[in-house]
C-alpha cells in the first residue's frame, strides 16, 4: 500500500524540510508491531539528498491538506511546526500536529538514479491526535498536488483536465483549508503551465 504522507528530514547543515511523499507501507514481520518502508525520493530533490545524507526520516499521517500543498509546490518553513523525537535522537524530528508518526532509518540502499529505493525500518511511532474521517475535497486536493509535482512529465492538456474533474468534490464538500489549499495549487499549476519559454507538450 502506498501512503500519501508528509515526510519531514534533517539535512547536514541542520535544516528542516518538510515535503510529501507516498511510501509503500510493508506490514510488520512475524513476531514485530512496526512497519517498514520502502521510499523512492527522485534525484535532486532536498528529501532524496537528505536521506542519502543521513539516512532518518519522519513520515506522519495528516489530512492537513493545506500543509500538503505548501509543501508540494515550495518550501515550508518548519519555524512553529516541528518538534526533535527526543526518544530516538535529535536527528528525527516530527509535526507537532498529526493523527500518527513514524521514525525512520534507512537499512538498504538501491534503485535506478533518477529515482532510488530506499528500505526503512521504523525505530518509534506515536499517535498525536485521532483520524477525524474521510471527506474527498482532502483527497482531491492530494490528488491536485501530486500533478503539480509532475508537470513536466503529463501533457498539459491531461493536467488541466484532471484539475477541472478535482475541482468538483472540492466544491461539494471543501470546507476553508480544502477551497484555499485547491486554489493555491490550481493557481501553481496555471503560472507553471503560461510560464515563458515553456514548450508545448
């Protein structure tokens, strides 16, 4: 299973970077309560640098959208949002708010560059506040992100018809932080898609 998740690193110069990420999920093995992960960050991004760096990782279970899409489509200043997981070691740091966290470090190294393969055991979790329910405009804004973070590799056409079918659930069942979080990916994506000396695909 694949987890849209938010994943927070410590590079070597002690910076934060919060960015999203799908994990496969890899459930507990015989005789353990902890999943492992398998993470597949694409060259050149701070996250991907980060964990060849030093290998730890924090991925957390949020249905904050709208820190999903910051974080999508720039950087987010982790200044207020993030705490150390002072159990495991200052190298881990997690959102303060959640529903669930998981601590990482990376036991295996491999894939194809442009994009590696990473194996992680899970070393802690925790539970910071419980899942509230299900509602779509939260997945179609997950959904609306992970295009943006893909336009240089889908026609724009497809892109601007997938974001035109996303902005129906939104606008069925949003609520403040889904419409803002919608529009503020909609709107990269448009400046992205007009930007000067782009070719057409």
């Amino acid at each position: 299973m694949i987890l849209e998740s938010i994943v927070t690193t410590i590079g070597p110069d002690g910076q934060v970077n919060i960015a999203p990420m799908g994990p496969i999920v890899r459930p507990p093995a015989a005789n353990e309560t902890l999943p492992s992960f398998c993470l597949r960050p694409y060259e050149g991004s701070r996250t991907c640098q980060n964990l060849l760096a030093t290998g730890r990782a924090v991925i957390h279970v949020t249905d904050d959208v709208l820190l999903l899409a910051r974080a999508a489509i720039g950087h987010v200043d982790p200044a207020g949002l993030t705490c150390a997981i002072e159990s495991v070691s200052t190298n881990h740091v997690r959102l303060l708010d959640c529903h669930r966290w998981f601590a990482i470090e990376v036991n295996q190294y491999g894939g194809t560059p442009p994009r590696h393969e990473l194996i992680a055991d899970c070393i802690d979790e925790g539970v910071v506040r419980p899942f509230f329910g299900f509602n779509r405009a939260k997945h179609a804004v997950i959904e609306a992100a992970i295009l943006a973070t893909r336009i240089h590799m889908i026609p724009p056409s497809q892109i601007q018809d997938d974001l035109q079918r996303l902005r129906t659930p939104v606008e069925k069942t949003a609520g403040p932080d889904e419409f803002a979080a919608f529009e503020l990916v909609r709107n990269y994506i448009e400046q992205e898609l007009t930007a000067p000396g782009e070719n057409p695909r």
